[in-house]
C-alpha cells in the first residue's frame, strides 16, 4: 500500500513557499563556505601563523573567576569500559534517584565533556574537537545533591581541573522556571550548562565559525552522555530551556556568550 507523505512546506513555513527572508535559510546560507569566500572568511588564520602570543592565547582560552577560592576537583576516574558498550548503554534518562551525586562523579563527568586530555607544543589540547584548538564554549554546573559541595552555581576552569563558586544555592523556583521541563532540572544532582563566546571562533573562521561553535557543543554533549553511560549515571540533554533566564543566572549577555546546550546528570 502506497501512504502519501504530507506535503510539508505550509506546515512549517505557514504557505506554499518558503519566505525569502527566513532566518534559517539565511543562517545556514551565509555560514557557507565557498572557494572565493574561503580567504577572507580564515583572515583571522594569518594572525596565528605570524603571532606567538596570539597563538598561546588562543590555547589557553577559558573564563576565570581568580577573585574566588576554587573547589579543587578530584581527578578524573572513568572506569574501563569498552565502548560498544557504553554506546549501547547510553540512553537519555529522565527520572534521577534522591541520593546524591559523588563528587568525583561529577568531576569526572566534566573532564570528559571539556578537559585537558594531553599537550602538544606545550598547548594544552582538550577531549574534544575544536575548530583550530580555539575552544569557544564554557561550562557551568548548577549543583542540586552532589556529595561534599554546596547547592549552587559554579564556572569549570578545564585548565586548572577546579569549579569556581559564582551563586550560592539557587532557589528551587527560579530551577524550576529554567526550563519548560522542570521535572528534569529539579531531580537531578546537577545541571549542566554550556555556553559559546562566539568571537573565539568567528575572529578565524567568520561566519563559518558559528557552525563550528555549535557543532563542539554537540561534541561536549555527547562525551557527557557517553561518560555518564560509562559510569553508571543517568543524563539527559535538555532542549526545551529558556536562554534568556539561564542567561541571566549564568550573568551572561546572550550575545558575545550565550547558552547553546544543557544537560541533567544524576544518580540513576
């Protein structure tokens, strides 16, 4: 039996024809790269290749609280799994039990998404990939029920393995009011949150680097949730977040950093 599909472009558009001014399409046109765009959208490579110092800076990238006493993370201890079967166990999870989330857990847990794996040319390289080793994104944890830390926010410094302490605990209304799931935000032992600071990317790439922003957040995204399977956790990625109240509990401008992925972890 043949079954005829839906046409559906008035679905999403709202008529037979998509508008010419669709941000999308617009989005997703100029982030293109064609050979005679190709040297002026990379201008910002010849400053690495002629710079030094701008090629260090750009391997050191990450946000620092220094003004804040940092919680010094225990190491990261991913346990030896093979990885056929983390991958067949991973599954996003969306209910967490009350107990609380081990510290080294969590730890480990960000080491994974974004820490520092090995150096080269004495430039520290991270656990992933990353448009030109500019690492764009920063990551923040929003503690609920982690054993040995206190509720609250806290910034990831990936180069010093520490969390720095930014909000102490956060009322759970304003956890709630995050995200249009709040059943899978309150429960967990905590909420992670990645943001871009986009011009680490576009100063190199252009507009192209805007793809790359978003593409390293899904890699983040997805060594976390491998992690998690790997450690017998449950995550969950939420989609269906506010950014701009995320963003003011992060005390980010949504423009120069914005939030671009969040994930749940917790005890199974």
């Amino acid at each position: 039996m043949t079954i005829q599909t839906v046409r559906w472009v008035p679905w999403l558009y709202g008529g037979d024809e998509p508008p010419l001014d669709d941000p999308a399409e617009a989005y997703h046109e100029a982030s293109k790269v064609y050979p005679s765009t190709a040297g002026r959208d990379a201008r910002g490579a010849a400053l690495l290749q002629t710079s030094e110092e701008m090629r260090r800076s750009t391997g050191r990238a990450v946000r620092r609280w220094s003004q804040v006493a940092a919680v010094q993370l225990p190491p990261p201890a991913l346990p030896r799994v093979p990885l056929a079967a983390a991958l067949n166990a991973r599954a996003s999870e969306r209910t967490f039990s009350e107990e609380p989330f081990a510290l080294a857990e969590l730890a480990t847990l960000l080491w994974a998404a974004y820490g520092v794996s090995h150096e080269s040319q004495d430039l520290p390289l991270r656990t992933a990939p990353s448009g030109g080793a500019l690492y764009p994104l920063e990551l923040y944890a929003l503690v609920l029920r982690v054993e040995e830390l206190a509720q609250g926010l806290y910034h990831y410094d990936p180069l010093r393995h520490v969390l720095e302490p930014l909000v102490e605990a956060v009322e759970p209304a304003r956890v709630d009011a995050l995200t249009a799931y709040p059943e899978l935000v309150s429960p967990a032992g905590a909420v992670l949150f990645v943001t871009a600071l986009f011009w680490r990317s576009r100063f190199k790439y252009g507009l192209r680097g805007y793809r790359f922003v978003l593409l390293e957040a899904g890699h983040v995204g997805q060594n976390v949730l491998l992690a998690a399977s790997a450690l017998g956790a449950a995550a969950v990625p939420i989609g269906g977040v506010f950014d701009r109240r995320v963003e003011e509990l992060l005390e980010v401008d949504g423009v120069d950093e914005s939030l671009v992925y969040a994930l749940s972890v917790g005890r199974r």
